[in-house]
C-alpha cells in the first residue's frame, strides 16, 4: 500500500522546529558578508577579502533578528557552531549548549584564569545589518567574551528606547555607528565594539535599500516589492501665500 500524500509535507511544516534546529546545527546560517571587529587590532573588517570600514561607521542593525549561539575552534579551525533566533519565544541556550555534547567539565582540556575549566565552545552573537549607503547586507558577528557582552549590552538599549518610546521605534530599527573599544589586560589591549544608537528608521526603508543589491529577500521580502515600498509623501512644496493688497486711494 501507499502512503497517501497528503501525508507528505512539501512546504514549510505548521510546527519547523524540527527544521530550523536542523539548519541551524552547522554550517554558516549568516545573511550577507561576515561583518567582524579584530579584537587584537581593533579593525572593522567584512567579507573574505577582508574589506575595511572605517571606525565609526554606521548600519542599520534588524536587531529582531538577533542570534545567539556557540561556536568551537581547534587549532583556529572552526568545527563546530549552532545557533538560535533570540527573539523566539521558546530560544533556549542552556538547552542547545546540551545539545552540542561535550558536557563534562572534567574532560575539559583548557582552563579560566580563575582555575575553572574552560567550556570549548565560546558564547557567540550574529545580529544582520545594512549599510544605508551602499545597500550592502552584512552580519555582524562576535564569539569574544567582550564582543558578546556588548552586543547584549547593545541589544538591551535597543529595547529600552523602544519600550520608552513606541511611537517612533513600532516596526522601525537602530541606526548606530561601530566604534572600537579597548581595555587592557594582563595579556595586552583588546578590542571590542561600541554599538551607539543614532536614530531609528522604518524597516521599510531599509528593505527598500537592500533591494537596490538584489539582498531584499534574506528577511522574506521580494526585492521588487521592496523596491516598490512606500516609503512616505514626498514633502510637498509650500505655495506661496498671496500678497495681501493694500488700500488704494483715489
């Protein structure tokens, strides 16, 4: 006998959990170029040509779309990383760090300053954002201790400023510059991002930028209509206002 088809899922399942834990077990998941600041030399760098941005420059940051996650390196290789959307109801890094194995503290081989052992696996964020000028999608990514609390730190504003002030950031993003930060340790200065928040913009704009490359659909939206997005009135030119005559006499 058969299996009746309407048994086969060909879409997208009511319940993807199943996939997205799948999808995000391996492999790089991230939308556009890698967007990275060096924490040795404090650079700000994207793309495998490692291309430089200069410090201080700005993006639009789809924070909703944050993630977090764990990655492994050996040997400055990465072998291992699997990461969740945040702003799921049901994200859970305690359970997906389960996942990953590697559990036992005791067969850790690296140890913390402090004596503790060393988890293998770093905490890690992801959070996409767009260059407003060039229309350039790109995800800025961290695996440091500093970077990751930053990025928390970041993220935590971002939802202060939306929670005091709901009209101007309902369904709108932070524009913020990247700067370096550093401080020093016992092995030396590094270098961590300084996220600082500038202004708000509608999603839609931003949508509306990423069109123009062709990168519109990485948040589920067809370049076209992207394109094609209201995006306002245009302000409309003041007519000017009639002189007012004067009294004639005679």
């Amino acid at each position: 006998m058969t299996k009746a088809l309407t048994t086969i899922t060909y879409g997208i399942p009511k319940d993807p959990s199943g996939l997205v834990k799948w999808a995000a077990s391996g492999g790089d998941d991230i939308v556009g170029d890698p967007l990275e600041l060096n924490g040795k030399t404090g650079l700000l760098t994207s793309g495998s040509q490692g291309h430089e941005h200069p410090n201080g420059s700005e993006f639009a940051f789809i924070v909703g779309e944050t993630k977090g996650g764990f990655i492994q390196f050996e040997g400055g290789t990465l072998v291992k990383q699997a990461h969740i959307r945040m702003a799921d109801p049901d994200a859970d890094l305690a359970a997906l760090r389960d996942s990953l194995g590697n559990n036992n503290p005791d067969e850790w081989p690296d140890t913390l300053p402090s004596g503790l052992p060393k988890d293998p696996f770093n905490q890690s964020v992801q959070i996409p954002c767009a260059d407003m000028r060039t229309g350039s999608l790109y995800t800025f990514r961290t695996a440091s201790f500093w970077g990751c609390l930053s990025c928390k730190k970041f993220v935590k504003n971002c939802l202060v400023m939306a929670r005091a002030n709901p009209e101007t950031t309902g369904n709108h993003v932070p524009l913020a510059k990247v700067f370096a930060a550093s401080r020093t340790t016992k092995n030396g200065t590094i270098y961590y991002p300084d996220f600082q928040v500038q202004d708000w913009i509608p999603i839609g704009t931003v949508l509306h930028a990423l069109s123009k490359t062709g990168q519109a659909n990485a948040f589920g939206a067809s370049s076209r209509a992207a394109l094609n997005e209201d995006l306002g009135e245009e302000p409309r030119a003041k007519e000017p206002t009639p002189k007012k005559k004067g009294p004639r006499f005679g």
